[in-house]
C-alpha cells in the first residue's frame, strides 16, 4: 500500500516546525542554528575596566616585599571583553585575562623587549602576574593573589 501523500506532507511539516522551535525565553540567533549566546563578560568585570591600576608591591607569604622605586611605571589597564594592557618598567604590551567571578587569569603577554635600568622590578612584575589565581578589592585598592596563596600583588587606582 503506497504511504499517503497528505500523511508525508504532515509528517514533513511537523519535522521542520520541531527543528526550528526555540525555547520562549530564548532570543533567536542570526543563522541557521539557535546556538547558545557568547558567554557574558563577569560582573566584576565593570570594576577593572577604564582605570589605571599601579602596582604598589607584592607581598609573599614567606614575608618578602617586592616594592617598585616608581609605581607608575608598572600598570594595568583592563579593557571589556577580556584584553589588558600592561606596562612593566620600560616596557609595554597587552594579553588577555580571564575573570570568572573572584577568580583571574591572564593569557600571554606580548611586550617590547627593552633593557630595562638597573634596580627595574620588570622580571618580578611580570612573574607575579603569570601566578594571579585571583583578585577582589580591599577598599579602593585591587588586590591579586598568587596561586597557592602564595602571595599577593596590590594596586591602586586613577580614574582615566
């Protein structure tokens, strides 16, 4: 017995309409496929952005300070959407991070390779950073902290 036409042409209609449908509250997406929307920026995101953070030391646990002769040549400036720029003595660069509530990252950092002055914090600057596990604020300072609670990186802040 040969399958009905008005059967297929149902069968084919219902197989369309339940690709195609999306949950209410989801929006629709551009494109073929309602895939899930790109992951949002973290709330705490909004603090780090549009200012100049100087680094004003790092204290280790083992009771060590890292203190820079001239804080301002040593900043961070966190842009939305997960880039940094980063100044570490004479030179400069940017990377990416990672801000998942309290916890922070960063990726590579692309510098210029200057020879720094003799007494430059630049090598430890940049080592603290490559071991930042977290952050949060203490009043209007940031603080980092290095993985394994190894220590933490203090900075301050000037509105740009």
């Amino acid at each position: 017995m040969p399958f009905p036409r008005n059967l297929l042409a149902a069968a084919l209609t219902f197989a369309v309409a339940a690709c195609t449908a999306t949950d209410p509250g989801t929006p629709v997406l551009p494109g073929y496929v309602n895939a899930p929307p790109p992951p949002m920026a973290a709330a705490g995101d909004s603090l780090l952005t549009n200012t100049v953070w100087t680094w004003q030391g790092t204290q280790m646990k083992d009771g060590a300070r890292l203190v820079p002769d001239a804080p301002e040549r040593y900043a961070l400036v966190f842009q939305p959407g997960g880039m940094v720029n980063v100044r570490a003595d004479c030179n400069r660069g940017s990377g990416s991070y990672l801000l998942n509530g309290s916890q922070l990252s960063f990726g590579p950092i692309a510098l210029t390779k200057m020879m720094c002055p003799p007494g430059s914090r630049d090598g430890e600057f940049l080592k603290g950073l490559s071991a930042v596990a977290a952050q949060g604020m203490n009043g209007s300072d940031l603080v980092l902290t290095l993985q394994g609670d190894s220590g933490s990186m203090r900075f301050t802040t000037t509105r740009r």
